[in-house]
C-alpha cells in the first residue's frame, strides 16, 4: 500500500468511512487530480468527536473496507493512525502526527463542501488552518465556497462531480435488506460484499 515520500504531495483525508462509497471514492480521485497531489491517505476515525454515538462497524472492519475500496488504486492509502490514540481523534491531532510521522511531504487536508459550514466549530479550527491548507470539493446541496469567518485563501475550493450518496442512507438501506447487485452501484463491489458476507449494518 502506498504511503507519502519526501518531496511529494498528498492530501489527507479523513471521516468515519461508515461505510466507504462512491462518493468519498470520487471526491477523492478529482481533488487528486484537479488539485495536483501525487496522493490520497484516507484516516478513518477511531473516536469519531463528532459522532456522540460512534461509529455502527468497528474501527477493524471500516479499516478493511477502505483498504479493499482503495487496493487498485495505486495513489490511495490507508492509516490506522487514529488507532494508537484510544481518545476523540481531533483533526489537528491527527494532522500534527501525520506531520510528524512525513515530515519531508506536503501534507493538504480534504473536506467536501457540507463540512464547509462546520469547520469553524471544530476543536481548534485556526490552528488546523495554520498546520495544513484545506482543500474542499463539491458535495450535493452543499455551497463550495468559503465561509465568511475563516482567513483569505485558507481553503481552495476544487469544483468536483456530485455524487448524491450518504453513508446513513446506505446503512438503512442495507437493513431493509438490498440486494449486492444494488449495493455494488454505491461502491466497489468487493466493499459491497464484505459488508453482506460480515452481516454488518443489519
């Protein structure tokens, strides 16, 4: 699996990954490109700070999932350094750790435009802005541009395809019951049939 190097560029990009799907997937490739990275490092969260119930799968199984969403993917990687913290995984945390872990690359933090409006309220949000420039791509019902509260040119607005897909609606979809045919359309099909083989979300 591929991880930073000196002197190239990559973009983090964290979540819950509850589960993964073609939206996160897509997000991630065009900001890749259009914003000119050499990669993507996907961080699922552990303690999600934001998530007051958690996540529904574990940690184990959201971290396979990426792992087989991104294996063909040679600019994709994944980390479990949220893991090696059993505490609420801030953002500006894992930033500094992942920093510290590559100092010699270039390190972006990636959002879609619905978490636009939220930044402001994050744990510490001005000094995440100060650690790494935040890139933000297009998210369905979400305005891409910048809020009015945060500095000049602290976020690049990359204008990326709308994929219209949430993780809580594929969860209740799951357990109504959907078939891997229809599944395997919100994500790559081998994350489909993990998810259907390991029973989660039911």
């Amino acid at each position: 699996m591929p991880i930073p190097d000196n002197g190239e560029k990559w973009g983090i990009f964290g979540g819950a990954f509850d589960p993964v799907h073609n939206g996160h997937l897509t997000l991630a490739r065009e900001i890749r490109l259009n914003a000119h990275l050499d990669g993507i490092l996907f961080v699922p969260s552990f303690v999600p700070p934001r998530k007051v119930q958690g996540c529904v799968a574990s940690f184990q199984h959201r971290f396979a999932m990426l792992g087989l969403a991104t294996a063909d993917d040679k600019r994709f990687g994944v980390t479990d350094i949220e893991s090696e913290r059993d505490e609420p995984g801030y953002t500006l945390h894992t930033v500094r750790a992942l920093k510290k872990r590559f100092p010699g690359t270039a390190l972006s933090f990636i959002i879609g435009a619905d978490l636009l409006t939220e930044i402001e309220t994050w744990f510490e949000a001005m000094e995440i802005i100060k650690e790494v420039p935040i890139i933000a791509g297009t998210r369905p019902g979400a305005a891409l541009k910048t809020p009015a509260g945060l500095p000049s040119g602290a976020v690049s607005l990359v204008p990326t395809s709308p994929v219209d897909l949430a993780s809580h609606d594929i969860r209740a979809r799951i357990a109504a019951g959907i078939t891997l045919q229809e599944l395997s359309r919100m994500m790559p099909p081998v994350v489909a049939q993990y998810i259907l083989d390991e029973g989660l979300y039911r």
